[in-house]
C-alpha cells in the first residue's frame, strides 16, 4: 500500500503575481504550505528575477497543468543594449559589448524575422537537460554547451516604446517553450548592437491575468484561512481551451472507473474534450462516436 499523502486534499487553481527574487519552486511550496494542500505543481516556470503570473495547480488541479503549459503567454519585458551577458539577462557577466544602438525602424525590421515559427536556442543558463542535467548547472561551474534549437511559434512580437537610447519595452505573444532572454539575445546580435533583458513580466498565461493575480503578501496574510480557499478558482478553468462535453448517467460511472463512458452532445471523432456530470469535472480525453476515452480522470 502507497503512502498517504499529507494535507488536505483540495483541489483547483491559485494566480500569484510572482514578485522579483524568488524561484517558481518556491512560490508553489508557499502555496502548498498556505492551502496545507497535499499535492501542488505549477503551470510553466518564470526565472527567479522575473516576475508576473505564476498559476499553481493544487490537487487534482494539477492534471490540466499540461493544458496551460501548452497554452499561449504574454510577456512585456525590457531590452538593454550595447550588451551581452553570461546568462542574457542583468543577471549576468557582460561578455561583449558593442556602441551601435539601433534606432526604432532598424528594430521593427529586425523583428519581422523573429515572429510566426522561429527556431530558438535556449540560453546557456536555462533548465534545458544536458545528458541528464540542467544546462544552468553545467553552465555556473563553467561549461559551454551547444544548446539544440527548438521550435517556437511567435504570434505578436512588437515594440510598446523606446524606453531611451539604451532600452527598448517590448511585448511577445508567444506558445510554448519560448525563452525571452534568447529573444533578446538573438535580437541584438540581429541589429549588430548585441542586447540582453533588464527586467521580465508575464502578463497572462492561457486563461489567466496578472490583473486577477494575488500579491505574495496577501497570500501570507490569508495563509491557512477561508478567505484564502474562497479565492481558489475551479479545476475546469484549466481546460478553457478544451470543449465541453457532459456524462450520461451510465457514462459518469464508467468514466469515474477510467473506462470509456457514454456522453451527451455531438463532437468530431477524435475531439479532445472533457467531460462533466452534474457539474463535477470527470475526466479528460478523446471523443469516440457517442463515449469519451478518458486519459486523465479526476477523483473529486
């Protein structure tokens, strides 16, 4: 027999305006700690120095977590330049340096190569595995690695104004994946001037706005309280992107036993969708003729 969990088994979706100086790892701890919860995760990791929306899954919340990773984000962020560093951000050593600064119609040129599907080498300190460990790890006892480009789909990429003659405010809209220091980084070697990010915001992840988000502060001044839990939002608004289908009673059964269970409306054959009963979130998976294969079944 597995071990019993610790803590209470809540269930459902937290927003954190994640602040400057802490790890994601961190923050999702506090959350579990704050809710007293057994099991939390979060939905894509933000470096320690940036800041914005962090969305923490607890419970059985943390099934649709793939969902959100895989959703569209938003981010505004800031470019130096004249600068390159060790990790592409102020974080780091500068190791080149260059006088050229480029004025705002050489930036929107240069953008236009830098949206829809772009290839993107991670920075050197990323979480990226090498061989079994962490690139940044790997990266600070001074190894140079040759980083594999990856795919990334760019929807908007534009600049919001120029801060100086030194800085640029950008905004990228952006899938999953995508890592804003290499953006920077590409962008100023692109102009000639080199570049790397001052500062980092989320502004939105898949469903979620840094505009509904808690401050940390409030977090620890709610930690282990009612009001707190009245913040929790549902499981299901992880799945927003996903359509809607509801169980028959046979169906429920089935499907809370992971089996195929018949549902109520009409879908394409293969349709990823999930599937409720009486309002209850049952389970997610594919749309076979009148039933939903369930790939993932929620025990609420």
């Amino acid at each position: 027999m597995g071990r019993k969990r610790k803590g209470r088994a809540i269930s459902g979706w937290l927003v954190i305006d994640k602040p400057a100086g802490i790890t994601s790892t961190s923050l999702v701890n506090k959350v579990r700690w704050a809710f007293e919860a057994q099991k939390a995760g979060h939905a894509g990791t933000l470096d320690p120095a940036a800041t914005g929306v962090l969305a923490v899954a607890l419970g059985e919340a943390t099934k649709t977590v793939p969902y959100i990773t895989d959703a569209t984000k938003c981010y505004r962020f800031a470019v130096r330049w004249g600068a390159a560093t060790t990790t592409d951000d102020a974080e780091g050593s500068v190791i080149r340096t260059s006088e050229a600064r480029p004025n705002l119609t050489e930036i929107n040129a240069a953008l236009t190569g830098f949206r829809g599907q772009i290839s993107q080498v991670p920075p050197q300190f990323s979480a990226v595995k090498v061989e079994g460990q962490r690139a940044y790890d790997l990266a600070r006892e001074g190894e140079e690695m040759d980083l594999a480009a990856r795919p990334l789909w760019v929807e908007r990429l534009e600049v919001v104004e120029l801060i100086d003659a030194e800085t640029a405010l950008l905004e990228m809209v952006c899938g999953k994946g995508g890592y804003v220091r290499s953006i920077a980084r590409d962008l100023g070697e692109t102009l000639g001037c080199f570049g790397h990010v001052l500062w980092l915001r989320r502004e939105w992840s898949g469903p979620f706005d840094v505009r509904d988000a808690m401050s940390l502060e409030t977090l620890d001044q709610l930690a282990r309280s009612s009001e707190l839990e009245a913040r929790l939002l549902p499981l299901q608004v992880g799945l927003a992107d996903l359509p809607e289908v509801k169980a028959t009673d046979e169906g429920a059964v089935r499907l809370r036993n992971g089996n195929a269970g018949q549902i109520i409306g009409a879908l394409e054959w293969g349709t990823e969708a999930w599937v409720s009963y009486k309002g209850v979130p049952l389970a997610v998976g594919h749309v076979q003729g009148g039933e939903l294969q369930p790939n993932r079944v929620f025990n609420l």
